[in-house]
C-alpha cells in the first residue's frame, strides 16, 4: 500500500482510530484537522459543534443551500445551525464527499438491511458526544467523508461503491474553536466499505450480500496550525441578507476578508422597505456587515479597511459619523474612505464595504 506524504512538520497528535470505533476532540481555531482513510473504501462519518455553544451544530442544509452544491469538497465551508463558519475543507484528494445520506442507526439497518442489533454510527456518535456532555439531540445530518452518493439525472441517488483509494485524506480548518467528532463506520452493508456490494437491479445491499472485506482503521492527525493554503473561499452567510445580484458576501483569500457592500436590507424578508433616515440605515448596515463578517470568523475588531457612500454626504455625514464610531474601539479605529455618489441600489442612502484580516 502505497499512501501519499501528507506532511509531519506541524504535527501535534497522531492518533489511529480503530475499526468501527468513535473519536473526538475540540480543535482550536486556524488548526488543521486531517482525517487519512489509511487503506481505502473506510467511509467516515462526521460532525461538528461551536466549542463555545455546542448547541450550535453542523447544519448540512445551511451548507449546501449557501454553496448551492450537495457535495461537500475543497473550499466547502460546513455552515451550522445559525450560520457560523464551523470548518473549512482546505484539501482533499478523493475529490466529493457527501453530506446528504445521514449515518446509519439500528433503525435504518433494518429498514434498509432486514437486520437489528448491529453495530452503527448513531451509537457511536451517542457514545463520543456523552464524553463532552450532548446527547441524542446533538446528532443530526452529517458529513460522510470518503462515501460519495450521486444523484441520477431522475432523482435516483445510492451510495456508489468503493470509491476511495488507499491513503486518501481531507483537510478541514476550524474556522472557531470547534468540537469534532467522527464515527469510523462499522457498517457491514455499506457497498462505499468494499464490503457489501447490492446485486444488479438492487439500490442497497442486504445481509446476503456481503462478500470477502473488513473494516479498517483510520488516522488522525492535528496539525497546530494551517497548511499552506492559497485557495480562495467564496463565503455566501445564511443569516446576511440575500444577495441582489452575483456577488458573494465576503471573499477570503490568505487570511484576507473582502467584505461586499452591505445597503439597508432587512436580512429576514429582503422585500421590505429600507428603513428610513441615516440613523436607522446606519445601524442597519452595520448589522448586515456583522452578520457576514460573523459567518467567516471575524467581527468588527478585525477591520483594517472600509469604504462609505453616501447620496447625501452634507446632510447626512455627521450623524452617520455618530452613529458609525460606536461600533469601533478608539484605539481600534479602521482607515476609513467615505464618498458622495449620486444612487445606490433600492434607493438607499448608505452602503459600507469592508476589508478585515482573520483573527
């Protein structure tokens, strides 16, 4: 078996979780977790917790919505409950995983398989989360990695068979300090395992299916801080308003936040009016700066840069000024470019674009 060098210079835990165990652990923000499918087909089954409010958990739906995509894959951000950027996929070499097929329990081996009593990651996942104090409730939609599920042009979906190589590895990045927890699946008739394989004309295998295989470990490292990552991360936030047009909420590329231009928008219901006057659209504003600049890790002490325009800028200037220099410490105060234009979209009076530097 051949497995790729995945690098060992930044490597500060090198742990094997055995076959069809659990494993967890908080991971700092900016560390690196990396999850190695040490002799191939193993699926993994994953899911993760804001450290601070682990009642905030991985939203699968949050994540596809935001990248309009159902597979998870290099420059995925996994998106929980209320929008936060939990991890970002810094690298893979298996290319997609998926984030759609939800992990196997006693009651689906059976609705599925015809079998109770087996080992599963719904048990596995309740054993791992106790450690840390959840329970049940904490387990929703998850991450397979190294188990793909393509949707058929008719809507059909299965799990495809043994498509990960000895030595493949994702890399994921807390974008926080995160909670992971991962079950190395133990399932005996998952056909992405190279163990179970359904028979021409059947979507899933049953308990008559299985053919020569096991299960296998997989390992674990924590890398104390990022790897060398050039990629770009187009971030659109759930909880920022819609977008008006193609542009992405906040652009981050080495460590850079480039924040698109917030206008007046109610983020709940982007067909209401814009409030009226500079105070109201002030505030405004930068709640929707907020909100994006939350999504991708940062908040407003993080600025550097930031550009305002105005439709009124004798009029409206000095109020907005009152307004703007509470959001910001005095010794904290970012350069600041402020511009008269003659119209913004939806008529607005004000619009803030940002630049912030990730903590």
């Amino acid at each position: 078996m051949t497995i790729r060098d995945v690098g060992a210079d930044n490597i500060v835990l090198d742990e094997i979780v055995p076959a069809g165990r659990p494993w967890g652990r908080v991971i700092k923000k900016d560390e690196v977790l990396r999850i190695i499918d040490l002799e191939g087909q193993q699926a993994v089954d994953f899911l993760c917790y804001d450290a601070a409010n682990p009642g905030d958990r991985y939203n699968a739906m949050n994540t596809i919505k935001v990248q309009r995509h159902v597979r998870i894959t290099r420059g995925t951000v996994l998106y929980s409950d209320s929008g936060a950027a939990l991890f970002t996929v810094t690298d893979d070499t298996l290319g997609w995983h998926d984030t759609i097929y939800g992990c196997c329990s006693d009651a689906n081996n059976f609705l599925r398989y015809a079998v109770r009593g087996e080992p599963n990651c719904y048990a596995n996942f309740l054993e791992i989360l106790r450690v840390f104090g959840l329970d049940r409730s904490a387990i929703v939609g998850n991450v397979n990695f190294f188990m793909q599920v393509p949707i058929k042009a008719g809507g059909e979906a299965a799990i495809a068979s043994g498509v990960s190589p000895p030595g493949s590895f994702v890399e994921l990045r807390a974008d926080r300090d995160a909670l992971a927890v991962l079950s190395n699946c133990p399932q005996m008739h998952n056909p992405s395992m190279g163990i179970a394989r359904p028979p021409s004309g059947r979507s899933c295998a049953g308990p008559d299916d299985l053919h020569e295989g096991q299960l296998t470990p997989v390992q674990i490292h924590y890398l104390e801080r990022e790897a060398p990552v050039t990629d770009i991360v187009f971030h659109l936030i759930p909880n920022a308003p819609k977008p008006v047009a193609p542009y992405s909420h906040v652009v981050e590329c080495d460590g850079w936040l480039f924040v698109t231009g917030q206008l007046a928008t109610d983020p709940d219901d982007d067909s209401l009016p814009l409030p009226e006057g500079i105070e109201a659209q002030t505030h405004k504003v930068m709640d929707n700066l907020k909100r994006a600049l939350a999504g991708a890790g940062a908040g407003f002490e993080h600025v550097v840069c930031i550009r305002i325009f105005l439709t009124n800028f004798k009029g409206d200037y000095a109020a907005m000024n009152r307004i703007y220099q509470t959001y910001f410490a005095n010794d904290r105060l970012p350069a600041r470019t402020t511009i008269g234009v003659t119209h913004l979209a939806r008529d607005g009076i004000i619009e803030i674009d940002m630049i912030a530097k990730r903590p």
